[in-house]
C-alpha cells in the first residue's frame, strides 16, 4: 500500500499550492493556511525531517537566521506587539517552524494556563503550582549539557 505524501514535501516539489515567502536550497518559507492573524508562516526543511529535534543544528541555525528576517519585516510592515515562534510537532509531520504576529500577550501560550471565569477564558501562570526548588535542580541535573 502506498504511503500518503506529506504535505510539505508537496509544496516543497511544486506540486501543491503555497504563498511563498522565501526559498533557497535548504528551506522554504511559506504562508500558513489557518493563521491566527495575517503574516503568521513558516520555515520547513526542503528534505523531509520529521521533527525539528530531528535535523541537524546548523540547519536549524539557518532556519532561525531566516525566520529573524521574517519576522522583523511582519514587525515593520504588520506592525503586531511582537512576533512569537513555535515548534510544537503536532499536525504535519515534517518539521517546521512557525512565525506568528502577536497583538495579545496570551496568544501563545499553554492551556494549563488557562481557566474560565464568568463565561470568559482567561490564562494566568497563576493556576499553574510553583515547581519546588528540588525537583527543578533534579530535572536540571538529568537534562544538563556536559
């Protein structure tokens, strides 16, 4: 049984439709089709990666270095509060980068932040507990770069 082509390598290919924003012979940069706010768009990898741990750091290097242009042209030209990035790996599964304009600070953010408060949701760190010194400084040690 054939296997479903991702996506991303389909616009990557040309052979699905994309708004592009930047392309070299690494990544391409293009516009998502479900943003939050106009200008939201992404960098992927041209190879297909699943996940962005995945690739190598020096293309992840040059998928910051492009991303940091982009989002200081959305900056000048949409003028958001700021821009935000995200690398969640859920949806598809090829790496991929996410720039998003922000005009809210609670527009990314986590929903162990989030509670209801007379029919409006609202996000606060202060529904989530304060992590005990100790079990920080266990975590630490375990994840350390030596």
């Amino acid at each position: 049984m054939e296997q479903k082509k991702c996506i991303f390598c389909s616009i990557v290919e040309g052979h699905a439709e994309s708004s592009k924003v930047y392309e070299d012979e690494r990544v391409l940069a293009f516009m998502g089709i479900h943003p939050v706010h106009p200008g939201e768009c992404m960098v992927v990898p041209k190879e297909h990666i699943d996940h962005f741990t995945d690739i190598s750091d020096e293309l992840a290097r040059h998928i910051l270095t492009v991303a940091q242009k982009i989002a200081r042209n959305i900056l000048t030209v949409l003028k958001p509060l700021r821009v935000g990035y995200v690398v969640h790996g859920f949806g598809v599964a090829h790496a991929h980068f996410l720039i998003i304009p922000l005009h809210e600070p609670d527009e990314i953010t986590s929903k162990a932040f989030a509670f209801l408060e007379d029919s409006t949701i609202h996000f606060s760190e202060s529904k989530v507990p304060l992590a005990k010194r100790d079990e920080l400084d266990r975590i630490a040690e375990l994840i350390k770069l030596v």
